[in-house]
C-alpha cells in the first residue's frame, strides 16, 4: 500500500443499519450536495473545523490564548468562532482542560486506517458483515476511499460503498472495482425539485446509479423521506419504477423516515437546522410508501427511522427495520 492520507469525522461500530451484518462504518469529510434536511453537517465541510460544546465548558479561556489566529471570543451567548479566518491548526484543542473545544476532522493515514478497521474483523465474519465507506460523499476522496477498500479487501473484508451518485463517471468506475457492494441514495426525481433541495442536477446522479447495475455490483436503493421535499407517492413511485427498470441489480430499498436529531450538530456550527419546525412521519404514512413502492413492483422493501403514534402524536423509535418489511 501507498501512504495516501484522507479526512474522517467518525468511525462508528457495531453499525447495523449501513449494510448487510454489523458493520464499521467510517464517515469521510467532504460532500458535495447541500441537502437542506443533511444530518451529517460536520462532513459537509471538506477541511477540518473547530466546533465548541458548550457542557463542557469551564471558561478558563485557555483556548482563546493558545489561539494565533485570535478567531476565537467567549461571550456571554457563548463561544464566538470566526471561521472565516480559522486555520483548524488545533492549538486550542491542545489547550483546552476539558474538551469542550474540538476539532471536526482527523487525517488518517489510507494504511493506519485499514489497521484500525480490521480490529473488527472478528464480528464480521461472524455476522455477515464489514466495513461501509460513508460520508459525506466519499467520492469528494475518491483516491483515499480506493486505499482504504483494496487494503481492507485484501484482508479479505465485505466492503460496502454508501453514496449520493453525484461524481463522474471515471471516480465511480474506479470506486466500483474495489467495493462489494453499493448504498445507492434516490431522493428526488423531479428534477427540478430535486437541483433545488440538494444543490445539484439529477441526472448525473441516475446516470451513475446506471453505470452502478451495469457493475453488476449488489445495490441497497435509500430514499430519505423527508416531509414536503421527498414524501409525496409521486416521488415514491417514480423511484421504485426506476430500481425495477433500470437497476436490476438492487436486492433491495429502503425509506429512511424524517428526525431531528441531528439539531445538536448544528447548534456546534452556530446554525439553525432549517427544518427544525417540521413535523415527524406518522407510521401509517410511511407504511403507505412502503406499499406503493411494493406495488410498483420493487420486491424487497422496508421502512425505519423515527415516526409518531397516530393515536396521541407522540414520537417514537422504530429501531429494527427487519419489523418494517413490506411485501
């Protein structure tokens, strides 16, 4: 292996939503897509950022001396980042006592990186499972990415690829001869509607779910069902004529109901999430997607995610989406 080196935010174990099996996963910085409902706002940003917990916080403010760049003030409503002109450097992550500043983004070596995720190997090869490349868009990586998958399959490691679609058509042929598998995200097919709430055209992103069937490569198909952008049964049932048309290949999809918990994420970045006022998904209308896309004629379905009791509004978790299966 070459010494190739990339940015991660997060390397999550014991994942069972990201593939088949328990899965390590590993979230790569850099997307992109600007979805107006992302939950991973940390890796949009392809560079390391500086973010501040506001619990931890004992206000010494010996952060704000270590700091050479001076972007960093305590006030009253908490710590002020310009970071405008923050060069990540880390200095106040050194000096902080206890963690309350932290930086957003570790550079990892392509060969460390592959040392650290075969600690798991144990429970994958009892479960059926391995490691998902996530991001972000792993992709905006693209060399980094093929690294790590070559380095991990010659361990003899599942390697799944979770993607928006939106690359050329070079980076996703090179990604695919190293991976097992794909997570294929469909979220709009209007295209229109679909440039406005993630910033970029669709066709690109058909285009390479395309080239993905024509791999020959397994695809998992996720639609984040999100209220008033990507719910209607319209949508829906262009998706799932698309998988049954056009991706063969695709074992299966899944409808990943709407939540807020990423609204802590973005008050670190000091930014209102801009769907923070909407309403979760009831489990009669998520079922009612599941239906539709089952009757278009896509034979493996399933919904997960978050959603509210019909009966007294309330919210609730639906943690095993094997529970959700339609058809």
């Amino acid at each position: 292996m070459t010494t190739t080196s990339g940015i991660i935010t997060n390397i999550q174990r014991c994942s069972t939503e990201d593939g088949p099996g328990i899965r390590t996963t590993v979230f790569m910085k850099g997307c992109p897509l600007r979805c107006s409902w992302c939950h991973n706002i940390e890796t949009i940003n392809a560079e390391p950022q500086i973010v501040w917990y506001a619990s931890k916080c004992i206000g010494d403010e010996a952060c704000i001396e270590a700091c050479l760049q001076e972007v960093l003030q305590l006030t009253p409503e908490g710590m002020q980042i310009n970071r405008e002109n923050c060069i990540a450097c880390g200095s106040c992550v050194i000096a902080c006592p206890t963690g309350a500043i932290k930086l957003m983004g570790e550079t990892w070596d392509a060969k460390a990186l592959v040392e650290e995720l075969i600690r798991d190997k144990t429970f994958f090869e009892t479960s059926g499972g391995g490691v998902t490349i996530s991001g972000g868009e792993p992709a905006y990586q693209a060399d980094f990415v093929i690294e790590i998958a070559s380095g991990l399959k010659e361990k003899g490691i599942h390697v799944a690829l979770d993607t928006c679609g939106y690359c050329s058509e070079n980076v996703m042929e090179k990604l695919l001869e190293h991976v097992d598998m794909v997570l294929y995200d469909l979220k709009q097919m209007d295209p229109a509607k679909h440039e406005e709430y993630t910033g970029v055209p669709l066709e690109t992103v058909l285009q390479n779910a395309r080239q993905v069937a024509s791999s020959g490569k397994i695809m998992w198909v996720r639609t984040p069902v999100i209220p008033g952008h990507t719910d209607s049964a319209d949508n829906i049932s262009a998706i799932a004529d698309f998988i049954v048309k056009e991706l063969p290949n695709a074992e299966r999809y899944d409808l990943l109901a709407f939540n807020k918990m990423c609204l802590d994420k973005y008050a670190l970045f000091g930014i209102e999430y801009p769907l923070k006022d909407y309403d979760l998904m009831s489990e009669d209308a998520m079922s009612n997607l599941c239906s539709i896309a089952t009757e278009q004629g896509v034979s493996n379905v399933h919904w997960s995610g978050m959603t509210k009791h019909k009966s007294d509004n309330k919210s609730m978790t639906i943690p095993n989406k094997e529970a959700n299966r339609c058809g």
